[in-house]
C-alpha cells in the first residue's frame, strides 16, 4: 500500500516539475524579415520586434536570411532546418517573393512555376508534421507615383502565393497589400521613415548615406510586425492565446 501511494505522489509531483514544450514559430523567408548584423544597423528585419508580442510559451526561431528566394532557401538546407526542428502544433510563417523574382540573379531566380511547386513544397512538407503553414505574400516595396499613390511591386508573385493559398486551402496573410496601405497612410514622403533612408554622415555604418525602399528601419519594421501580428489575430489560430496583451494602468 505504501509503494502505491509512494507512486501516486511521484506521478503527481511529475506532473508539476515537467517542463512544457514551448511551442514554435518559424519565420522563413528573406531580408525583410531577417536578423540583422549590428554592422548594418539601423536596418531591421520585421522578425526581429516580432519575438517580443508573445507570452514565455512561445519561441520564435528566425531562420530567414538575407536574399533568400524558396529556391535557396531549399538548396541550403534552412527549409530541412524546419523539417528537422519542427513538431505537432508549432506555426510556420512563409514569406518569399523579392529574390525569386529577380531575374538579373540566377542563382536564386524561381520561375513562376517552380515558385508555387517549392510553396506547395512547403504547404505540404510542414503539414504532414501536423505543423500549421500560413503562406505570407511578399511584403510590398517603397514605391509611389507622381500623384503620391503607393504603387504594387510585387503583382505576378503576390498573385503566385494567392493561388497556392487557394488550391492548398492554407492560411494566408496578404502583407503586399497591407503593407502598400501602410505606405500610403505614412504618404511619399514620410514613409521613408520606415525604410533605410540615411544621408552621409548621418550613421557612421552608412557614412555615404543610404536610399533603401526595400529594407526597414526599426520603426519600419515594429509597424510591419504589428501589421503581421494584426492579421494572425484576425485569422483566430490558437497563437491568439499566447499573445501577450498591455496590461491596463
């Protein structure tokens, strides 16, 4: 009878000293997400204010590098990073667009085909770990008319990941949109506030200046990252759970 009732407490006690699994977010795309060097500073990537919106149940793990398209980022081996690392429950974001579509550089060019094949990929890859995909489509450039009207950047591979949302029935997120919208409330002139606009001699990382409509400062990228978290609320997933909320005073 001791040894049972010895084993009731053990198990008991277990259940209070075994650490939760902390649930994931991936973050897999390019620069406009990526991790920065203090060397490029102030440059930020969106998924660096991103980590700070969750409660200690949630780790993020960024693995988005600068000019990564999906077919880098497969023939690196950072999307079998995810494979590896991912498990049952854990978010994966997917945001790719900006290099797979520069075709002046070969080496990470993705035709448009190939494009929704590697989303597809990753669709189907991350779902068979019973891990929860949400497609992103690339976030938009810096780019307005004469009449000051934020311009699309981004038309066929925004277009791309709307239609592997849809055949795939996935999650998506259109930060193209958001973000252009974003730009236009700034308007032409100050949006370049959120982007890596710097005159000579105004930092010394960049002492001959810098004009960047594609890569954010750290304003630009908190108001990019709250725009993502805006839109996961709105999707209603489990992570809203896990969001840490203000409290009041």
């Amino acid at each position: 009878m001791k040894k049972i009732s010895w084993l009731a407490f053990s198990i008991i006690l277990l259940s209070f000293t075994m650490p939760i699994r902390q649930k994931k977010i991936w973050l897999c795309g390019d620069s406009t997400i990526a991790i920065k060097q203090t060397t490029a500073y102030p440059e930020t990537g969106w998924g660096m204010p991103f980590v700070h919106f969750w409660d200690s149940t949630i780790q993020v793990q960024n693995l988005a590098k600068n000019g990564r398209s999906t077919k880098t980022f497969i023939n690196e081996g950072l999307w079998q990073q995810v494979i590896d690392g991912a498990r049952e429950g854990d978010y994966i974001f997917i945001q790719f667009g900006h290099n797979d579509e520069s075709k002046e550089k070969v080496d990470r060019y993705t035709n448009p085909e190939d494009f929704k094949a590697n989303l597809t990929k990753f669709v189907k890859e991350a779902r068979a770990l019973k891990a929860i995909p949400i497609l992103l489509t690339p976030v938009s450039r810096r780019k307005f008319n004469e009449a000051g009207i934020a311009q699309e950047t981004h038309i066929i591979y925004t277009q791309l990941v709307k239609e592997v949302a849809d055949s795939e029935k996935v999650l998506w997120i259109d930060l193209d949109t958001k973000s252009r919208s974003l730009y236009q409330d700034f308007g032409k002139d100050n949006s370049t506030l959120l982007f890596l606009q710097l005159k000579a001699g105004e930092h010394p990382n960049y002492p001959d200046g810098k004009i960047d409509n594609t890569h954010f400062s750290e304003l630009g990228a908190r108001l990019i990252a709250q725009l993502v978290l805006k839109e996961i609320q709105a999707l209603n997933t489990s992570l809203n759970q896990h969001i840490i909320v203000p409290k009041k005073k």
